[in-house]
C-alpha cells in the first residue's frame, strides 16, 4: 500500500505541470494510478462533442458546438491547427484508416471531408436532417452516416457520393460502429434499439431492445466479440456481437453515457458520462477497475458533462472531450 502511494505520489509530482495555461493540477481519476490527466488542449468556444485519433496516434482531432475542428499534437499536448468546419455544431468526426482523410458531421445537415494536412475541404454531401454520428469502415471503402433523418447513408469518400441506404429507423439514430471485419453495421436509436445490420445488403441481421429510454453511444470491441451500449439512463451493457446475449453491466454513473470505448486489447471500457466522470470497466465482468472503487463513488474530472471518449490505438492514452469547452488526455499504466 505504501509503494503504491509512493508511485501515485510520483506521478502526481511529475506530471503537474502538464495541464496548460489554465493551472489545473494534475489529477487521478477516483485515487487510481491507472488513469492520469497529463495534458489539457484547450482552444474551443463550445462544448466539444467529438474526439478522434489517427491510426498512428501521432495526432488528434476535436470538434464541437463552436462549428470548429481542431488538430492536436498529443507529444506537446498543443494544437496543431484549427478551422471553421460548419456553419453549426459538430457533432461527430472520425478519420480514414490511412490518416489522409477527416470526415465530419453538423447539425448544418452536412457530412464533409478534409485533408487534414492542411484543413482544406475535399467534399461535401448535404443530408435531409441533421449528422449525429459517422464512421469509416475498417477498409476506408465507406462512410457510414446517421442522426435525425432515420436513416443510415453509406458514402463512398472517393467522391462523397452516396452508395446505399438503410431506411425504416423509427428514431433518430444516435451511434454507429462498423464490425472489425466490416461486413457488420451495429447502430443504436432514441428508442432504446440496438440493430446489427448486414452492410453488403443493407439487410437487418438482429436487433433488442436495450433500454426502454435511447441509446446514446455504441462502440464494437476490437476483437470483434463484444459491442458495448451507452444510455441515457446511466446504463451500459457489454453484449455478446453474436447473441446479442448480455455478457455484463457496468454498474455506477449517475448520468447519461454519452460515449464508450474499447482498449484495443479487447479488455477494457472507457466511458464518459454526463456526470463529469471518466472511468474504466472490465469488460468482462463489468466492475470498475482500480483500487478502492465502489459503485457509489462519482468521479470528476471535467468541469462538465463529458461527451465523448477515444483510446489512442497503442492504449497507452484517453482522450475525453467535454461541455466545459476542453479536451483532457489521460495517461493509462495499467497494473
């Protein structure tokens, strides 16, 4: 216990001095050495609602109610460039596998593309209603998109041009997270509805009804095995991708879940939440993770609701993004 301490100690020390500007204090999330806040990116003029990595890890993207993609240098902890996006809030964006594309989604009712080397616009595809959520297929042969209109659009990025569509949601459609081998849709409604979806047909494969309030987040292990479900009664469920069977709950936040991750090793969740808290789950049992962790604890963070959640691909780092305007990157030791 002492040893542990000493090194929590160290840490803290250590690492004071990598919040910016602003003079924030390092900080453990709920006394665990697994999980420290080593760098605050801030710049926004609104909540920020999206984070993504590259593929590399070498850079990050933000973006938020300001209409504003910024690009961040995670080794500096300091921005590589920014640009007005949309004409209103982003609310989602996501990179190509190759880094050489950044697509982003309004409430403009616009999906656009950009190269990230220097912010300039590829192309632009004005939708019926407003982007919620997108992603990019493991391949970068696609961009799945969806929000308000009920309907998912696939894209092909070469050109922005749409390629097929899944219609007939009865609610908005609020997370989308392609499978690992890209032939599985996962999409999750306001109406509580998880549904697994067929890409090359188009075709629904399973769906259940997770939560009788929406589903706000989803996100697909990267193994493949599992899909993890975020809600906006504080509820997450880690599902078996085949059964649709629940294999876990993770018991604890007392807000909406408004993202979830996947370590890349599989064995870990990330989740932000709308009581300012980030934590980790073992995703096979579903309790928290760290030392002297019960389910009544709330942890803070964020000086606000946090939005979003993204693992950096070598698991080492978190990035969280939040009302309060900033973006934390938080270190993972792993015990």
């Amino acid at each position: 216990m002492l040893r542990r301490f000493a090194i929590l100690l160290v840490l803290v020390l250590v690492l004071a001095g990598c919040g910016g500007s602003e003079g924030y204090a390092a900080v453990t999330v709920d006394n665990a050495v697994n999980l420290t806040r080593v760098g605050i990116l801030s710049g926004h003029a609104g909540g920020v609602n999206s984070t993504a990595w590259t593929a590399d890890g070498k850079t990050l993207a933000s973006a938020g109610d300001d209409a504003v993609i910024y690009l961040w240098d995670p080794a500096g902890a300091k921005e590589v460039r920014h640009w007005k996006a949309h004409k209103l809030a982003v609310t989602s964006v996501a990179f190509s596998p190759d880094g050489k594309m950044l697509a982003s989604g309004g409430r403009d009712k616009a999906v656009t593309l950009w190269d990230p080397s220097n912010g300039t616009q590829l192309r632009t595809f004005a939708d019926s209603d407003q982007i919620l959520t997108l992603a990019f297929s493991p391949d970068g042969k696609l961009l799945a998109t969806g929000g308000r209109s009920k309907t998912v659009n696939f894209f092909d990025p070469a050109t922005l041009q749409p390629t097929k569509k899944i219609e007939g949601f009865g609610d908005r459609i609020n997370g989308l997270a392609f499978s690992p081998d890209g032939a599985t849709l996962a999409t999750v409604t306001n109406a509580g509805l998880l549904q697994l979806w067929d890409v090359a047909s188009g075709a629904k494969k399973q769906e259940i009804l997770d939560q009788k309030v929406g589903d706000v987040s989803v996100a697909w292990s990267p193994d493949g095995k599992l899909i993890a479900t975020g809600s906006a009664n504080a509820k997450i469920t880690i599902w078996d991708a085949t059964t649709l069977q629940s294999v876990a709950k993770c018991e604890g936040p007392i807000g909406a879940i408004r993202g979830v991750a996947f370590s890349p090793d599989s064995k870990i969740l990330a989740s932000a939440s709308a009581d300012h808290s980030t934590r980790l789950w073992n995703v096979t049992t579903g309790v928290r993770l760290g030392p002297g962790r019960t389910n009544e604890e709330v942890s803070f963070g964020h000086g606000s609701e946090v939005n979003s959640v993204a693992w950096r691909p070598d698991g080492t780092m978190l990035a969280t993004g939040s009302y309060d305007q900033k973006v934390f990157l938080w270190a993972v030791q792993l015990q």
